[in-house]
C-alpha cells in the first residue's frame, strides 16, 4: 500500500535533535531522505552538551545526549529523534524503538593536528579526547602520552588545539566529514584504534506506533534503513550489550557484512588504563547479527577471566 504523505501536510512530521551544529546536519540529512514529505527539526541542547568540564560518566553517562530527545518522542512533541548511534546505550526509553538505521560513514578515528600518525607523537604528548575507548587504546598503544579530557563542539576543540593546549585531538571522521570542515587530520587505522560500537551511523528513534500518525511515521522512518549498516551495528549493540557496556568502560566492536551475506566482527576490551587489552574476531552468517554479538563477549570475557576485568 502506498504511504500517503500528504498526511504531514497540515503538520509536519517533527524530527528531535540536539542542537550542536554536526547534530544538526546529521537531522537534515535525515529530512532530505524523508522528503518530499513535511518535515522540521526541533533543536533540544541536552544536558550532555551543557556539561563540558568533566568526563560523561561522572555527569550521569552518554544517555544525557538522548534522555531529552527521548522526553519530546514520549510527550508527543516531536515524532521521531536523530542520534548518533555511538550515544545510544543499549537500553532505551520504553515505548521507543529504532525506526532507521542509514548509511554509514567512515567508522574510523581521526587523529588532528600536525602529525601524521601515532607514532611521530612526540614522547609525552598531550592528547585530548573524552572519549574511555579511545583513551585506553591510546595508552595501550603508546604509555608514554598524555591524556588530557577535551568536551565541546568541534570549533572548541579545534580552538583549543589551536591554543597549545594539545599536541593533537582525536575526533571521528564521520563527524568531519558530515560537516565538511576543511582541517588537517589523519585516519587512524582500525587495526591500531578499532572503532566504538555503531560509530558512523545515524539512528531514528521513534515511538512504538499506537496511533495511525505514529504508524505512518514508523513507515515512513523505515524506508531510510541501510539493511548492511543495520546488520552491522545489530552485531556491535548485541556484543555491547552482553558485556553490559557504558561509558566507563572501554569497548571496540565493529561489524562488515561481505559480499556474500556473512559479517566479520571484531571486539576489544581494555582496562581504562590502557595496561591490559584483549581483542578477538567471529563470523557468522547476516541473519545471526545478535548471536554473533553475544558469542564474540563470551569468548572475551572469557579471555579476561570473566566479568571482574570489566570492572
């Protein structure tokens, strides 16, 4: 049956976003896949973005960056909400659900600055992330830098990379490329800094369809769903979830799904310290994504001597 969008007509479907300005862009790539139905964006600055001085576990975790959007799906204020995969946690607000997964972007880490690898890093370098996975890579790859906590929106890290205060910053290159900012930055290679789970996709969070606009929304929404990308991030999310992951502690996960319908997942666990790291790859057919998620943190747990090294 052919969706009838003129139904946005009278009143736009709404779309929550945060309101950084890489959010943004990411909502109006959403509403150009939905057009040419009615659609608007509702900028929402979350709490995760007001709270810049101090690590996002201490402040209540990465769920700050989705707990208001979540608010305005629930209260009927916005239809639907754009996130950044990497801030969904595995768990999210009842009567939700993930209408869309898109296409994916670079997954990779960028490292930004003047040098062109992790190695050429000077002994001691001052490197800014807010990031645990990163952070425990970075000093499981290299003990001697220096990791200094960096928040904010990516012209104030760039500011304050430009004011000495870092040697270099790591950012995503998704991010980069989504706002096509012209800067210097090189790709860090999965095989030293494998990528968080979902990083380069875009999810749409909706509310589970109990009215006819929340059903046309859900059919809607769905059209925008990459089935490749979905696979991949339902075998990142499922490994994040067996390990019962949060920002506190450092986890790798990414998922390719090959030419003939099996995906690849690679996972890492690290102490945040950087000091102790296991990492492990599995394959399995498309259509055992969760499974594969869940047998891959089994076999590193099990490498880690069990749920105590997460901890």
């Amino acid at each position: 049956m052919e969706l009838d969008i003129s139904f946005f007509d009278s009143e736009p479907m709404k779309l929550a976003s945060r309101a950084s300005q890489l959010a943004m862009v990411q909502a109006r790539l959403v509403c150009s896949g939905l057009q040419p139905a009615a659609v608007e964006v509702r900028p929402v600055t979350t709490q995760g973005d007001r709270i810049l001085d101090r690590p996002l576990i201490e402040a209540g975790g990465k769920g700050l960056f989705i707990k208001e959007l979540e608010r305005s799906i629930l209260s009927g204020e916005c239809d639907a909400a754009v996130h950044s995969m990497k801030d969904m946690e595995t768990h999210f607000a009842p009567n939700t659900e993930i209408g869309a997964v898109l296409v994916r972007e670079d997954r990779r880490d960028a490292l930004v600055g003047p040098y062109r690898s992790l190695d050429e890093l000077p002994k001691g370098a001052r490197i800014g992330t807010a990031s645990v996975r990163r952070s425990a890579i970075l000093l499981n790859y290299r003990p001697d830098l220096k990791i200094n906590l960096i928040r904010g929106n990516l012209n104030r890290r760039l500011d304050l990379l430009a004011a000495g205060d870092y040697d270099a910053i790591i950012l995503a290159v998704a991010g980069i490329k989504r706002l096509g900012v012209d800067i210097d930055f090189t790709p860090i290679e999965a095989e030293i800094m494998p990528s968080a789970v979902g990083q380069g996709a875009l999810a749409v969070q909706i509310a589970v369809p109990q009215t006819k606009r929340a059903s046309i929304v859900k059919r809607l929404v769905g059209g925008l769903t990459c089935p490749n990308a979905l696979a991949e991030v339902t075998a990142e999310r499922a490994l994040l979830d067996f390990l019962d992951g949060s920002c506190q502690t450092p986890i790798s996960a990414s998922a390719t799904l090959d030419k003939r319908g099996y995906l690849t997942l690679d996972g890492m666990i690290l102490r945040p310290d950087g000091s102790e790291s296991y990492r492990q790859q599995m394959r399995a057919p498309l259509d055992q994504a969760s499974t594969l998620g869940s047998a891959l943190g089994a076999e590193l747990l099990g490498l880690a001597g069990g749920r105590d090294f997460l901890f």
